[in-house]
C-alpha cells in the first residue's frame, strides 16, 4: 500500500511541475497614463460645473493609489479626503460604489480609506481594470457618480481601443 502512495504522490508532484513550468514568469499589466487621469478628473469637474456644483475628484491607479487629485475652486477640503475613500473602493471591488451601500456597515466598509457610498466607479480598458475615480461634493451620492461617469466617459472609447 505505501508503495502505491509514493507512486501517486511522485506522479501529482511531476504534474505539478510541468503545470508550474508552462505558467509564465511575468505578467503584462496595463497602466492609465497621468494625461488620461488627468482628463477623466476634468471631465468629472466639467460635469458637475455643468449642475453649479463644485467638486473634489480623485483618479487613482489599479493598485488604489492616487494618480490625480483635483478640487475645483469653492469646494470643501473635505471632498478631497472622500472622493479619494470612493476612488479606492470603486477600484478594490471593481464596482461603482453606489452597489456597495450594502457592505458600508460591515468591517470592510469601515476599514481606514474605503467609503461605500455613491460616486466612485471602477474605470476600465477593453474590459481590464485600470484605476478608479470617486467624487465628493454634490449633495447627493448619486450626482456625484454621475459626475464620475462623465468624467469616464471623456476617455471611454480611446481606453476600449488600446
């Protein structure tokens, strides 16, 4: 009997072996330039402009680190600190964070830099997340996501043919 085990246990490690030999050894990631940041937070700004509201707006990477951070002239400081918590959720669920509300009372939705309220949005290249932008300022969760969609929307098709 044990020399069945050692002949089945020597096989699953020569399997495993080869698997692990056929993965590869770097993996190619897509990155948002600043300049494609930069117009997706002043198009965020734009939008709301558009509604009289001033905005604080962040746009960070994969990774949830800020690449842009923008507050238009009259608005709180406050927005800044907020629209950066939403960014960074958005991009750690890979959800607009309006469909995180559910969560906001759990352990999770009360870890330091993570708010799950409206207006942050996962931004995505031909279906590859790249980043995420949150804005705070509006009076309402809802205005402030579709601030951050327009804002999205400005580099959308230029992002999906990449």
């Amino acid at each position: 009997m044990k020399l069945k085990q050692l002949v089945a246990a020597t096989a699953l490690t020569a399997m495993s072996a080869v698997t692990l030999a056929e993965e590869p050894m770097m993996v190619n990631v897509k990155r948002m330039s600043l300049e494609t940041a930069l117009k997706i937070a002043q198009g965020a700004i734009e939008a709301c402009r558009k509604e009289g509201i001033q905005i604080g707006v962040t746009v960070v990477d994969r990774d949830g680190i800020a690449q842009v951070v923008m507050r238009d002239t009259i608005a709180p400081t406050i927005t800044l600190p907020i629209s950066q918590g939403k960014a960074y959720a958005a991009v750690m669920f890979n959800v607009a964070t309006s469909g995180l509300n559910d969560r906001a009372n759990t352990p999770i939705g009360r870890a330091p830099g993570v708010v799950m309220s409206p207006g942050g949005v996962p931004i995505q290249a031909a279906g590859s997340l790249i980043g995420g932008v949150g804005v705070s300022g509006a009076p309402s969760g809802e205005t402030d996501e579709m601030c951050a969609l327009k804002g999205v929307e400005q580099v959308q098709d230029d992002l999906d043919m990449s």
